[in-house]
C-alpha cells in the first residue's frame, strides 16, 4: 500500500456543531467569518428533518434559515445552519427573535417548491406568498404569526411559524470539501467561533463526508461495510463517540446482508448502487451510505458520523485520517479485514505518530 505520507489527500468535507452563547446566533458567527475573509453573507433555507409523532407520518420535513459565507471569489467558505438535534441548555420560553422563521410540511418535495420560489430573507407574513400563488390561493393567517398555505382542495402545502425560543444559538458549520490540507481553513473557522464565545453542546458530533467516487466499487464497498460492521463498536470506543449524540446506530442488517450477497458482488457499479439503495439506507446511522447509494448531486459523499463534538483542529483531522486509513484499506488491501480489533487497527496505512496516538487510547 502507498505510504501515507505521500498519498494526495482524499477529498472530504466537515461539519462542526456548536451553540452560540445567549445573545448571539449563528448568523453572527457567519458575519464574523465573511468579515474575515472579505466576502459576504447569503441567507438561506436549508432543509432539516424532525421525528413525529403523528401517525403514518415518520417525519416532519422542515426548512430553516441558513447563512452562506461567500469568499471574495463568490466560493463557499461555509455554511452556518441550524441542527434540530441540538437542544440541551435552550429556553423554549423565550420569545422567537424577529425575522426568524421555519417553514414546515409533511412532503419534503413541497419545500424544494418553497426553497426554488420563496425569498428566505422576506417577512415571515409574506414569506410563503409565491407558493400560495402557485396553487392559486391566498395565504392564511392564524394566531401567533403562524401562516399556511392550502390548495384549491384544502390539502396543506406549506406552513410558516415564528422559530422556537433560542433555535437561532445551535450552528452547525458546513465546510466545503477540501481537496488538499485543510487545517488553515477549519482552524481560522474555530478561531472565529471561539472569539463569539461558542462552545460545543452536550450532543455535539463532527460528522465527515468523503468524497465517494473512489469507493464506486461492489467489492470494495463491501470490504468496507464488513469492516465497519465487524468494527464499529471498537471504532466508536476508540473515538469516544458522545453518547449524548442522537440519530446513530449500527449499519443495517440488510445493507451488511445485500453486499454480502452474489448478486452484490458480481455487479457491475450502476447495478450495485441500486442494489444498495433497495435496502433504504438512511443518514441516521454511524456510517451513512445513503448519498453514495442515491449518487445525490452535490453531495456524492459517505459520511462518518461518530465523532465526538471538537472545536480542536488537530483532534478534527486526526479523526479525518483515521478514517481515511479505513477507506484507503478498503480500496487497496485485497484479504478480508482482521476479526480482532486491535490488529485490524494496526494494519491501516497510518502515519507513525497517528499510529503511536491510536495505540495508547483507551479504545485500544
């Protein structure tokens, strides 16, 4: 295998969840960066989903309000959005801050419509205004500053409500993805949210997406969800997931069963990837093959979801690496991987002192 230390990196992007201290919002933290490095700031709706209650209906599909940090160049230098899951240590009694709005429906392609129509900088009042004029009604207000949208039939469309006390403080920052080093960029990003007083909540996680193109593969996705499957609880103690992170779990039975299976194995990649996506991957697991399986434009991506919350850098891509190790094993190594954990871990293609660090953590 190729020596890590001259091995490009692999192409991967993060997202760091945080809380803002009261007072302040994640918009403030996007202000502050695009002040940094001279751009601007685009408000936007970014989609988010909730578990219901209701029955026959598993999840509530909400857009909330995100904030786009453009460079000087018109690039992405992150995206500051709201995570649903991050709740400890916020006053639902406060009162909703002006301007601040979600938009929810029981139909996640209804708020595409909102999100390709609406102006997310509008007022609250009117916001939905657009959508109501695409299905030739008018908007309809009740108490509360709640406004909804209804077809022709009276079937619901959409619906808009002041944002839940202190929403505005959770701030999940989205990178873009780095093709080379990027320990500048995630250090200047924490640097600026520590400067605004943001800590990590109590459910904090770092999730990472890397790059799918090079995993397109029958063969070495399934080395890959064989090792993760046979490792994950070694792979969790050995990163301290927080146990306080919600919407994680084991990879499915029938993901590990079907790329298991002949017909998995001797399929060419297209064939595969619809074989994978029969099983209804979803996000909400340790390792999320749910965007590699849909080939999602923009974000054709395997995402690892077990790291600890981290406003450190270097514990951030020591993370990164270690994954890495594991998806460059499950490219280029051909026998299967070691049962036991700790000999496993020290097969992977990892630099001498990531390799020293691992071997002394508890997890080992």
């Amino acid at each position: 295998m190729t020596d890590p230390a001259h091995r490009r990196p692999w192409k991967k992007g993060f997202e760091i969840e945080l809380m803002a201290p009261r007072g302040h919002s994640r918009r403030d933290l996007a202000e502050r960066i695009a002040h940094r490095v001279g751009g601007c700031v685009k408000t936007v709706f970014y989609p988010q989903s909730e578990p219901s209650l209701v029955p026959g209906m598993p999840v509530f599909e909400n857009l909330v309000l995100g904030f786009d940090i453009l460079g000087a160049d018109g690039k992405r230098v992150a995206l500051c959005v709201d995570d649903l899951t991050l709740r400890d240590g916020l006053d639902p009694q406060t009162a909703p801050l002006p301007g601040w709005m979600r938009i929810l429906s029981d139909d996640a392609r209804l708020l595409a419509l909102v999100t390709e129509h609406c102006d997310p900088g509008a007022d609250i009042a009117d916001v939905l205004a657009p959508v109501a004029a695409l299905f030739g009604t008018d908007i309809e207000h009740t108490d509360g500053g709640i406004a909804k949208v209804v077809d022709r039939a009276d079937r619901s469309i959409a619906m808009v409500a002041p944002l839940p006390g202190e929403r505005e403080r959770p701030c999940e920052i989205i990178t873009p993805p780095y093709e080379d080093d990027p320990e500048d960029a995630l250090t200047a990003l924490l640097a600026d949210a520590a400067a605004l007083g943001f800590t990590l909540p109590r459910e904090a996680a770092i999730h990472i997406h890397f790059d799918a193109a090079p995993l397109c593969d029958a063969v070495i996705l399934s080395r890959l969800v064989d090792a993760l499957h046979g490792h994950g609880a070694f792979l969790r103690d050995l990163v301290g997931t927080n146990p306080a992170c919600v919407r994680l779990g084991p990879i499915a039975d029938k993901i590990v069963e079907r790329v298991h299976s002949e017909a998995f194995l001797g399929a060419g990649w297209e064939q595969a990837r619809h074989l994978l996506a029969d099983t209804k991957p979803t996000k909400y697991a340790d390792f999320n093959f749910l965007n590699i399986a849909h080939a999602l434009p923009g974000k054709h991506t395997f995402e690892a979801r077990i790291f600890p919350g981290s406003m450190d850098a270097e514990e951030i891509l020591r993370n990164a690496r270690l994954m890495e190790a594991i998806l460059v094993r499950a490219v280029e190594a051909a026998e299967p991987a070691a049962k036991d954990g700790a000999t496993w871990l020290a097969a992977l293609p990892l630099s001498r002192d990531d390799w020293d660090y691992w071997a002394l953590r508890p997890g080992r």
